[in-house]
C-alpha cells in the first residue's frame, strides 16, 4: 500500500478539529478520525480567553464565534454571603485585541467540525472511527479504526496525533506504565438554565470556595426574547464518587444543599439550579505531567497530553494553542519528525506549568485567601483582607503562567498574526 502524506489525528474533539483548520490554513493534507459515529453537541460551557480567541480569529471563525457565545464583559468574586471580593474586566473590556468567549461547548465543537467539511471536504472528518491502534513504520505511520458494527480499516499518513482526549489510546500506548488519575478532593455539578440574565448580562461569576461549596456561574448563549442560557459549575469537597466522564448525569441531588441559601439580590442560585433540566456530574482529576509527548511520528494534543483540573478557563484553549505551534513547526520543519519534537519541546513545559498551576493557584486562589483570612466569615472591608494589589498579583500570575496575558497576547500577535 502506498503511504497518504496525511497528517493522521485521532479524535475529533475540540483539539483534533483545530488542528484539522490550521493544517489546512497552511496547506497540509490532514484527516481526522473520530469515534462517535454522530457528532452531538454535548457537554455544557467552556470559557475562550483572549489567547485561544486569537488563533480562532486567524482561521476566520469569528462571526460564527460570535453567532454562538456571550463575549465576557468582567470575572467577578464573590464569597459565599454575595459580598463582592473583586471585579476583573475581561477579554476587549481589559484592553485585549480579541474577546473572551463563554460558549456551549458542543456548539463549539459543531461550528468546527462544520468548518473542516467544507473547507477540507466530508470525506477528511471520519465518523464512526475509533482508533485501536497505531504503527509507526519508520518513514510513515497507520492507525487502525473499527466502527461500531466492528469493520476494520486502515488509514495510513505521515504522522499521528493524539488528539483523543482523556481516555487517550495514543497516551497509554506511549506511556503504559504511566501512574493513575489524581483527584483533587473536589467533584464538580454542572448544568444550564435558561432565564433572565444576571448583573450585566455578560460576566462570570466566580463564588464561595470549594471546602464549603463554589459556584461558577456565566451566560453561553442569548436568546431573542431576552434571555439567556446560563452555565453554571456547582464544585464541592467530597470523596470520589465517580469516574471521567463528561457524559454523566447527576445520580442525586445532594449538590444542592451547599447553596440552599444563596438568595442574593442579583440572582436566585437554588432556582437556578433547580431549573437546569440536566446536571452532570465529573471528577476533578488529572495527571502528572508526562516526561515526553512524542516519539518519533507520533505525538499527542490537547487533553490527551495534559489533561488539567478545570479551573482556569483553560482547558480548550491550551488544546488551541498546541495546534498553532504543532501546524507552525510542521510547516517550517525540513521534516516531520524535527517538528514534532520541536513542537513537544515549545509545548510540553508551558502546559505542564499550567497542569502544576491550576492545582494550586488558578483565579479562584482569590476565594480561598477570601475564605481563610475570615474564618468564612463574611467582612467588612475587603481591603482589610486582602489588598488590592496582591489580588492583581494572584490573577496576573496565571496569566503569565497559562500565556493568556495581555502582553503576550499582544506579541504573539505581532510575531505570529
Ligand atoms: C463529550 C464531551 C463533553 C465535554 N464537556 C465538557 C464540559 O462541559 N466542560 C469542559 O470544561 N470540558 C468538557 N469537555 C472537555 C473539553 O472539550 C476539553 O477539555 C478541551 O476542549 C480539550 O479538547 P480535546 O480536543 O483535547 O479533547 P476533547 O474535546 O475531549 O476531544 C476528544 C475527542 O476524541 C475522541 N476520541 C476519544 N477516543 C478516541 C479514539 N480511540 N479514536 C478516535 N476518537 C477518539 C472523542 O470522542 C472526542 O471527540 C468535554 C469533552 C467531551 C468529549
């Protein structure tokens, strides 16, 4: 069989599906394989900070962006007694060139995968293709996918990316001694409700602390009659209770006690809660960073290379950035297996940084500084608990740590549009 050129990426997911766009964007062949045999929009909100905004804007996707999102105005802190804590102006607000995006994130994934048809052709997003394994043969590679009836095919290409998520078959057979999940102590409820918007229609809420039960709240998406669909993330300290799995409903109703009297002036949050028609449930886990991504033709991608407790809105948009730097490396590398290591060594480090960095001080470092320097209690003058110079400090840290900055957005920008 002769060998495709094609760059093989294993998972259609928010991640592969960029790839896919960027590859094109820089004319290298790519075909994506995918195991669900119908793509649905599932899971619930994702935040886009101005960094993954960029990259999204460079593939031209920002009418669509627009048609699907609520652009953040502000993240705002509250403690659990609806006593403001701080308030950051987010995305254009806070002088970025490009905004920050709440968005659904099947949405996302839907306007993406709509892209890559008609921009690559039906036949480059292949459905009902789960990968079951992978060869690399020295100057080109195979996957083999089965279908859901259990046909076999092989794709042949001029390298692999793992682009399959938390569940990653290319990560395990890379990494097969690697250790076990690493739950934090805390399982997050999530869900969206559709109701009138809240403060100024378009700002994240981030409230209370994980101990005694946080909330992070924000609109996705707006409707013509005025209202919203609202995202909520109910996160709580509790023994684990389930595993990954994005999918999963809610068994009980038990998440709903730590907010039973969070009735504050802007906004009801038992009646929102109560008034989600789905909630789901997922452990906030994740993994070790990995000592190496690549080896040889094969490398991995977004949360299949370092899956992170979701706490800084950076999830999706650390998967974005690894597609522009692994689509800039394949096109100015000689050849492919140059690229993919110098890929590894750009991104691995950062994104490990972020994995390390969301454990312990995300944003919402500021609500727990907030919960113990009171006793969890509520104050009288936030200033007296924390000033506002450490609490700029805090969020600009992450920032700096996760790339997301407004002077690297602005250098990245003029280095590479
Ligand atoms: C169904 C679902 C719902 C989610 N909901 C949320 C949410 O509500 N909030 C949130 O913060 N994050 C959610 N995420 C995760 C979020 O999309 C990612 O953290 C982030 O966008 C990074 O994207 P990724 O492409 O690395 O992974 P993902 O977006 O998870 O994509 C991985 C893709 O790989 C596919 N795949 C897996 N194994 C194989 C295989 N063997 N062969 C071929 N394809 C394979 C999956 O079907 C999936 O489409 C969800 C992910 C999924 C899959």
């Amino acid at each position: 069989m002769t060998a495709t050129k094609d760059v093989l990426v294993v998972g259609g997911g928010i991640g592969g599906l960029t790839l896919a766009l960027q590859l094109e964007r820089v004319g290298i062949p790519v075909r994506v394989l995918e195991a669900v045999p119908t793509l649905k929009p599932l899971g619930v909100g994702i935040n886009l900070l101005p960094h993954a905004s960029k990259e999204l804007w460079g593939l031209g996707l920002q009418d669509e962006l627009a048609r699907i999102s609520v652009q953040t105005s502000t993240a705002v802190f509250y403690n659990r007694f609806g006593q403001l804590i701080h308030s950051d102006p987010a995305g254009t607000a806070a002088g970025f060139p490009y905004p920050q995006y709440s968005v659904h994130r099947g949405e996302l994934q839907m306007v993406l995968a709509n892209a890559v048809r008609q921009r690559l052709g039906e036949d480059r997003l292949v459905l009902d293709a789960r990968a079951t394994s992978f060869a690399d043969h020295g100057d080109h590679v195979s996957v083999t996918t089965a279908d859901t009836a259990g046909q076999e095919q092989t794709w042949t290409g001029s390298v692999v990316i793992g682009c399959d998520g938390v569940h990653s078959i290319v990560r395990k057979a890379l990494h097969p001694h690697e250790g076990g999940l690493l739950y934090s102590g805390y399982t997050m409820w999530r869900g969206t409700t559709r109701m009138k918007p809240f403060l100024d229609g378009a700002s994240m809420i981030r409230a209370g602390w994980l101990e005694t039960g946080k909330l992070v709240i924000y609109p996705i998406l707006n409707y013509d009659d005025g209202t919203q669909l609202i995202n909520w993330v109910a996160e709580i300290q509790v023994p684990q209770r389930s595993n990954r799995d994005w999918n999963r409903e809610a068994d009980d109703a038990e998440f709903l006690l730590p907010f039973k009297d969070w009735t504050f002036d802007w906004l009801n949050v038992p009646d929102m809660l109560t008034a989600s028609p789905h909630v789901y449930e997922y452990p906030m886990v994740d993994q070790d960073p990995l000592s190496f991504w690549t080896r040889s033709r094969v490398t991995l991608l977004g949360d299949a290379a370092h899956p992170m407790v979701p706490r800084g809105s950076n999830g999706a948009g650390q998967a974005i950035l690894d597609t522009r730097a692994l689509a800039d490396a394949l096109v100015e590398e000689a050849d492919s297996v140059t690229a993919l290591s110098r890929y590894e060594r750009e991104r691995l480090p950062r994104t490990a940084e972020v994995v390390r960095t969301n454990r312990v001080n995300p944003p919402d470092a500021l609500l727990r500084e907030v919960y113990e320097r009171t006793g969890d209690r509520p104050f009288e003058d936030i200033s007296d608990v924390i000033p506002a110079d450490e609490m700029r400090a805090l969020l600009d840290n992450y920032r700096t740590v996760t790339g997301a900055s407004l002077a690297a957005v602005q250098a990245t920008s003029a280095q590479r549009p």
